[in-house]
C-alpha cells in the first residue's frame, strides 16, 4: 500500500471538532446575511401594525391597495430622500358598515423608524 504524504497532512483538519467549528461558522455567517428585500417586508409589517393600532380592534382589516416611492422633496430639512408607504384599506367599524380609508406612512431613509403617519379618508 502506498502512502500519500499530504493525505496523513491534512488530516487533522478534518476531524469531527473542526467540522463542527466549520459548520458552525456556516452558519453564523448565513444567519447574520440579511437581505435588502426583507427590509421591504419589516417596513410593510411596521405600517401595517400602526394602521391596526390607530382603527382600534378590529378583525376585518383588509389591505387593497399599496405603493411604496421615496421622496426628493420634503419639508423638514433633516431627512434626506424618506420612504414613503401608501396603503388603501378597508374595515368593519362596530356598526358592520365598511370603512375604505388610505395610510400614508414616511420612514427613515434606512427603513427602521416611521417618522410620520397619518389615516385619511380614501377618494
């Protein structure tokens, strides 16, 4: 039989202990990878909770519409470029009769925070 000398070299990297380290590092690093699309989705769940706390408990809530645009032109001077939401809704108030209303919701240029809202009536 005859023996490679790199083989009996390179086999203590791949003993059990360094694979766990290696999958474990894997998957540190796949989790900590967030993509930009889910930020779309946290601020579409974050508008979506401030409409449901501010129309009070109600079940029927039921999105019809929706737009998301970022601004060039505001009028505070702080924000540069804001993401702005709008959101076509409608609900059932207590007397069963439906409420179609329109969301207007303005986000940080990074999508953590809303900075403003505000529930109209819908055209």
């Amino acid at each position: 039989m005859i023996r490679l000398p790199l083989r009996d070299k390179y086999k203590p990297l791949l003993t059990t202990i360094n694979m766990k380290y290696i999958t474990l590092i894997a998957l540190v690093a796949f989790i900590a990878c967030e993509t930009p699309a889910f930020d779309g989705d946290k601020r579409q769940i974050m508008a979506k909770n401030y409409i449901r706390s501010q129309i009070g408990r109600n079940r029927s809530l039921s999105i019809t519409g929706f737009g998301e645009d970022t601004l060039d032109i505001i009028q505070q001077p702080l924000l540069e470029k804001p993401i702005r939401y709008a959101i076509s809704f409608n609900y059932k108030d207590s007397t069963d009769a439906v409420v179609t209303k329109k969301a207007v919701v303005l986000f940080t240029p990074d999508g953590h925070s809303i900075v403003q809202a505000e529930i109209v009536d819908a055209p």
